[in-house]
C-alpha cells in the first residue's frame, strides 16, 4: 500500500496512524472520532487519511500481465 508517509501540506508524520485509523474505521467507529481519538486536528492531515486510496489491488494485474508477456516473448526467443 502507498501510505504518504507525511502530509503534503504541512509536513506532519500521518504514516504511523494510518493502521490505528484503518482497524478502527473497520470496527464501524465513525472517521470524525477516529481522527479526534488520534489527534489529527488540521484538516491536511485529515484530508491525507481521508482520501488515501488503496492502489496496490489495482497495480497488479498489470504487473501480472506484464510478466507473463515476458514470459511469452522469452520463449519465442528460445
């Protein structure tokens, strides 16, 4: 997963929260409260955890394609 390890706009490590935020949205808490409980009081940082997007699960099948091309291509090479 690419978490932002700071925030874009104000610098402030929001990494090292994300797991807490992401188990305990999963729970049902509600994202208000989350962010409160974790004291992330700018609205930047909240934004960053708000809007972060787990990218890897659409990555790859790309990757996966793109390796078995190759695999393809190498053996019509041999």
């Amino acid at each position: 997963m690419l978490i932002p390890v700071r925030c874009f706009t104000c610098g402030n490590l929001i990494a090292d929260k994300f797991d807490d935020y992401q188990t305990k949205l999963k729970a049902g808490e509600d994202p208000e409260k989350v962010l409160n409980e974790l004291q992330i009081n700018r609205y930047c940082c909240r934004r960053m955890l708000l809007t972060t997007v787990e990218t890897i699960q659409q990555v790859i099948p790309f990757y996966e394609s793109i390796q078995k091309r190759k695999q393809e291509v190498q053996s019509e090479l041999d």
